[in-house]
C-alpha cells in the first residue's frame, strides 16, 4: 500500500539520514527502484514529473502500475508515490488517481501567490492524508543548452511556507537540474543553515541529486536535508548499460534482442544506481 511521505521523512529528519526520491520513467524503472529499495530495506519515494506523467499514459495508468507491482513483487517497505514540480492543475488530477504525495511548485510566482496558491493545497492535501511539498527559490536546470544557475532562496520566505503546514519544503541552494557545469559554484550552505535555522524540524529537500559530490551530501543532510531527489543519474547509467550491450553487438546474438534482454543491462545499472544512492543518504535498513 502507497504511504504519504509524512513519517518516512520525519523519521530521516530526527535520525539524520535522506529518504531518496528516484524519478520513474516505465515499467523497468518502477521494478528497479521498488526491489532495490525492498533488498535494501529502505523506505523510497517514486517521483513522477507531468511530462513523465503524460509519457506513461495519465496518473491513473501510474497509480495501476505501481500497486501492481508492490502486491506481485510483495514490497513491504514504505513507498510514497509523489508528484514531482505538480502544477496546480496537475496536483488535482494526480490526487483524484490515487498518488500519495504530491509537490506543489509555487516557486515561479511572486512569494505572496505562491503563499495562497500552497495554503489551498495544504487543506486539499490534508483532507485525504497525503503529504505536501512545497518550493521557495527555483531550482536552476539546463534549458535548450543554456544551463540556468540554480537561485538561493530566502530563509524568511522559506519559514512563511513551512508554517503554513506543508510535510516537506524544498528550497534553492544553488543546486540544478541534471549535470552540473565545470564552473558550478556548489551547494550554498551558508544558505541551508539559515534556512534550516528558521524551519527547525520541517524536513528539506535537496532536488538536482545527479552530480552533487559526496561530501556535500552528507553536509547537507547534517544541516537537515531529508530528502533527495535523483532522475538523470539513473538515466545515465540505463543509456550507458544499454549502449554496452548494442555496442557488444548482443542484440544481435540469438534472441538478444527480445526486449527482456535488451533492457536488462539498463535495469541492473538503475539498481546499482539506486543502491549506490540508499547507501550514501543512511536509508538503508530504516524502512
Ligand atoms: P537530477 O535530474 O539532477 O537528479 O534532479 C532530479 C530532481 O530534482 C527531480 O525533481
């Protein structure tokens, strides 16, 4: 059964470790994170954006995938299916389907909208039990080549969002979506302890998990980073193990190119990834 992200992320926050999001993309990726997380015995959030949404055919084909899979693959551990940079619009539909966590992203609008905008969702969300992330400062990422440097976010601002009663809150600390450029400055952690100083036990969210080196990952959780979110780095290793297998030419070998073949390599490399990832943020064995 699909759980809100409440107790999980409380739990890492109090315990000083991460929950990790792992963004899903199909049916091999879905499998990939939920066994490695049930091998690993570790709670697990399946992130799932609107384009990726619209990919896999509607929340509700998502929602179907996902408890099927968690009652054939009988998955024990915590699982929260969450809706990732949600939309208003879209925060309403993957609600309706059945996900149990959404993210609502007011970043882009001035602090006083995103504040209406994220009070309405916090009563939406409430009333059916699911847990809410909010954002305060956008997240830089790569558009059309140009890579856009990731904004701070204000620590006040920050702190009028978490009272507002959201589960979770993820704030810009100068992390970006996807690789990050040779000339990335880092993880601004004057930034973080400001914000973390004024939100106190709110759990806060680390997007742009692909590239940021170990070292800051394990300050940022010490400065009270509960969650992180990771998407391109599972999407590199599966290129990368579906590309050694072609480039072996195994495809071409007997019944190498049965889909269940062929996309092995990729589902492996997920899971290294995932477990790689479970390990560095401390979730192991807490589910
Ligand atoms: P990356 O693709 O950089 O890992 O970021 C994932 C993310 O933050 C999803 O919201």
């Amino acid at each position: 059964m699909l759980v809100s992200a409440k107790e999980m992320l409380n739990k890492a926050k109090a315990g000083k470790y991460a929950v990790g999001q792992f963004n899903i993309n199909n049916l091999e990726w879905t499998k990939a994170v939920l066994l490695t997380a049930q091998e690993n015995n570790s709670p697990v959030i399946l992130g799932v954006s609107e384009g990726a949404a619209k990919y896999m055919c509607g929340y509700k084909t998502i929602v179907g995938m996902v408890n099927g899979i968690m009652e054939e693959l009988k998955i024990t551990v915590p699982v929260a299916l969450h809706l990732d940079h949600g939309s208003y619009e879209g925060a309403l539909k993957a609600m309706e389907a059945g996900f149990s966590s959404i993210m609502f992203d007011g970043s882009h609008y001035p602090i006083d909208e995103n504040i209406a905008k994220t009070t309405e969702m916090v009563k939406l969300t409430s009333e059916k039990g699911l847990s809410l992330e909010a954002e305060v400062g956008s997240i830089g990422g790569e558009e059309d080549g140009v890579v856009g440097a990731g904004e701070i976010a204000d620590a006040n601002e920050c702190k009028a969002i978490a009272d507002l009663g959201v589960t979770m809150l993820a704030a810009g600390i100068g992390n970006i979506h996807g690789k990050y450029p040779a000339n990335w400055k880092g993880l601004s952690f004057e930034a973080l302890e400001a914000i973390s100083n004024l939100t106190g036990d709110m759990p806060l969210v680390l997007h742009g998990g692909t590239g940021i080196p170990e070292d800051m990952i394990q300050r940022a959780i010490s400065l009270g980073v509960s969650k992180i979110n990771v998407n391109t780095e599972c999407q590199l290793a599966f290129a990368e193990g579906t590309r050694k297998y072609i480039e072996a030419g195994k495809d071409l070998e007997g019944k190498g190119f049965d889909p269940r073949k062929l996309l092995a390599p990729g589902f492996e490399a997920i899971k290294a990834t995932v477990k790689e990832k479970m390990e560095l943020f401390g979730s192991v064995n807490k589910a």
